[in-house]
C-alpha cells in the first residue's frame, strides 16, 4: 500500500505539470467543514470504514475519479489506509496521507511533533 508524506503531497499540489492528485477526505462532514487541504473533495465515510463497513466507500466511487492518482485523508491516517486498500482493489492508483489531517497540519505549521515524526519516517 502506498503513503505519501506531507511534503511530497505539498510538492505534487504546487507542481505546474498538472501532476496533482484527487485528493479524498474520507472524515465525517463537520471535521471536513472545520479544515481541510485546499481542493479535497468529502465523501464522509470515516466512521463506517472504521467499523468494518466497506461498501460505504464501495458504494461511492463514482465520486472518485479514476484518471487521476488518490491521495486519502483522515483524521490520522489509519482509517484512510482501508480506503486506499479498497481504492487499490478498485483499480484505482492510492495513496496515505502518512499522519493524516493531523500531520499535514504539523507540516504546515512546522511543529516539532512532524518533525520527529517526518525523521522517524525517513529512518524506517
């Protein structure tokens, strides 16, 4: 399964090539009303995938385009790993926000918790 960290989404989000991904919030609507990356797009399958509950996310993939890459967001990015695991055997090509919501915005605010986290990253 694939991730992505926050920089390289950041990259990709900048990059003149039109290399952006579809950026999928899967969290429940008020958390995605609170604060999202700019150009996400909710589909507020959050708790469902959390329980267990597939077909939630089954059942709306014509939200989801197929021409382009995924990068899935949640909360921490442990939810959105099942996402990208359902996308992927969807055919679709997927991806983890490693960190979720909570590290892309350690990324932007530059706080030493994503640091410590982005170097553990790169050891592994």
């Amino acid at each position: 399964m694939s991730r992505i960290r926050p920089t390289e989404l950041d990259d990709r989000l900048d990059s003149p090539s039109g290399d952006a991904p579809f950026l999928l919030d899967i969290r429940p609507e008020p958390a995605f009303e609170s604060g999202a990356i700019e150009g996400s797009h909710n589909v507020p399958v959050y708790d469902e995938l959390r329980q267990g509950d597939e077909s939630a996310l089954r059942d709306r993939l014509d939200d989801v385009p197929t021409g382009s890459d995924v990068v899935v967001v949640c909360k921490m990015g442990i939810v959105a790993k099942q996402a990208t695991s359902v996308l992927e055997d969807e055919g679709y090509e997927a991806a983890t926000l490693r960190g979720g919501m909570s590290g892309w915005r350690g990324y932007q605010n530059g706080s030493l918790g994503y640091r410590l986290r982005s170097l553990y990253w790169r050891l592994r």
